[in-house]
C-alpha cells in the first residue's frame, strides 16, 4: 500500500517535471512571426509529435542504459555513441534555454550593467538544481508546476474581457503557412525530448517496476495544455497577424489584463512563468549531462553541472 502510494507521489512530481520542462524557453520562441493561420495547426502537430518522439526516446535510453554494458564491446560503443549524441543536444538545449531567458530580461527588465550578474545566478542555480538528488528536484517542479499554472489560469481568466471572437474563427491553413511555424515549433518542442527521456531513464530508481512511460505522455500533454492557453490568449488578445510583428507576444497579451483599480502590472506575474520553467529545462539538461557521463564514469560525474554552466556562460558572453 505505501509502495503504490509513493509510487503515485513519484508519477505526480514527474509530470509536474515534464510539464514545465515543455513549457521551458518555447513560449520565448514560439515562432509568431510565421505563424499566421497556420499556428494553430502546427501547435497540435508539434505537439503530437512531442509525445510520440518521447516515448521513443525512452524505451531507446532503457534499452542501452539500464542494461549491463560490461563485457558486451558492440553494446557499450552503441550507448557511447547514443550518450555523445544526447549529451551533444542537452548541453546546446541548455545553452539555448539559458541564452533565450537572459535576452528576455535583458530586453525588459535588466538595468545596464547587470546582464552578467544575472547570467551568473541563472546559471549557477541551474547547476546546482541539476546537482541536488532526484527527489529535491520532483519537489521543485511541484511547486513551480503549481505556481506556473496558477499564474497562466489567472491570467487567462483576467484576460477574457479583453478577447475579440472574430479572432478565435479557425480557417484551414495552407500547407505552407503550417510548415514554417511547424518547423521551429519541432526544434523547439521535439528536439529537447532526447535530453529529457534520458533523464528520466536514467533518474529511474529501477529498471523494470519503475517505468515512467506514463507521467511522461501525461506531462507532456500537461505542458502543451498550458502552453496552449498562454497561446490561445494572445491570439484571441491581438489576433495572429498583430501578434506576429511584436516580439514576445505573450508578454504583450498579459499586459493589458488589469486586476483592481490599481494593480496595473499583473505581467509581472508572467515573468516567474518564464523563469521558474526556463530555470527547470536548463536544469534538466545539466542533470542530463551529469547522469550520462556518470553512467561511463561514476566519479566524474558529480562536477559535470557546474562545468556545462561555466561552459554556457563562456559561450553567451563570446555569442
């Protein structure tokens, strides 16, 4: 009884983990600049696709991972090769999640002067999430799953007043206007299921009782489902072809909800969104990294946060 229980524990803080490592940097660059008719289209299929390459990811990673590799030559350089590969896409996933956030705040918030004092705390909270133990981390995508979704549903709700129905006609898109939003949107949303089915295969407590197969479909949906609503409120806020010439279209959408008579700013609200799900997929990846490397070599392993962290700020101040 207490096992099924804990395991049910387990499959809540994983799909709270999923769900906002999906959400990540993707509303940052969420492609609106091509999306016109097609966003809505090219969302789903993205979406779609999100779940299937996940799940394929990680009964891959089971496969070469969680299986004894001594001795077996053509296995061990397999899930060596497999290993370079993901570790390859996790550390640029992070390097891109972490530029993304940084650009934002550069771009809104930061004063002049504090763009490397901020990359530096970003980046060493990243590191030191992905270095804490598994269950540290469960428990800080619970609470941030909460917080983002409590800060989306408010937002949206606040934000109805201001929606036009003559935005929310759906028109069958060309194919055209689908493949150019499709194209980043699977960059975006795709790509980053090799680090984080990883993860999770390798974050396991156990090879066989302990599958998390389905928290992972389940926070995936979870995460395009908030995606979503954040999406859904700025096409019904400005409609797809004025949200395609601002930049951050979101940001822009949450700017005109207004709570009271003098609350005027709940955007704010949208910036721990950002952070909190940002912070957790650069996190992630960093885990990633650490567990792939420490697979090979158990004593290695440990640092390998902190140096993909120093890495990633040596390539944002070059860049």
């Amino acid at each position: 009884m207490k096992e099924n229980e804990a395991r049910k524990r387990r499959g809540l803080h994983q799909i709270a983990l999923v769900a906002l490592f999906m959400v990540g940097n993707t509303l940052l660059r969420f492609p609106w600049t091509n999306a016109e008719a097609g966003v809505t289209v090219s969302f789903l299929l993205s979406g779609i696709a999100a779940i299937v390459a996940s799940l394929a990811v990680y009964a891959i990673a089971r496969f070469f991972f969680r299986r004894q590799l001594h001795g077996n030559l053509p296995r061990i350089l397999s899930a060596a090769g497999f290993a370079v590969v993901t570790g390859a896409v996790a550390w640029c996933c992070a390097a891109r999640s972490a530029g993304d956030m940084v650009q934002f705040m550069k771009d809104l918030l930061l004063p002049s002067g504090t763009v490397i004092p901020f990359s530096v705390l970003f980046l060493l909270a990243a590191a030191l999430l992905a270095r804490i133990p598994r269950r540290g981390i469960d428990l800080f995508a619970l609470l941030g799953y909460v917080a983002v979704t409590v800060a989306v549903g408010v937002l949206f709700l606040r934000g109805t007043p201001q929606f036009r129905a003559e935005y929310g006609k759906f028109e069958i898109p060309t194919l055209g206007a689908v493949g150019k939003s499709l194209v980043r949107l699977l960059s975006e949303t795709v790509l980053p299921m090799l680090p984080l089915a990883v993860y999770l295969a390798l974050s396991a407590p156990a090879p066989r009782q302990n599958s998390v197969s389905r928290p992972l479909a389940v926070g995936v949906v979870a995460g395009f489902g908030l995606m979503f609503l954040c999406a859904l409120q700025t096409l019904l806020t400005f409609g797809a072809p004025y949200a395609a010439t601002l930049s951050y279209p979101y940001l822009r959408a949450v700017r005109v909800v207004s709570v009271g008579q003098y609350a005027f700013r709940p955007e704010l609200i949208s910036y721990v969104l950002d952070y909190v799900a940002t912070l957790v997929r650069t996190a992630i990846c960093l885990a990633c990294l650490r567990r792939l490397i420490g697979r090979f070599l158990p004593r290695v392993g440990r640092p390998v946060p902190i140096v993909g962290a120093i890495g990633i700020f040596i390539y944002l101040y070059l860049r």
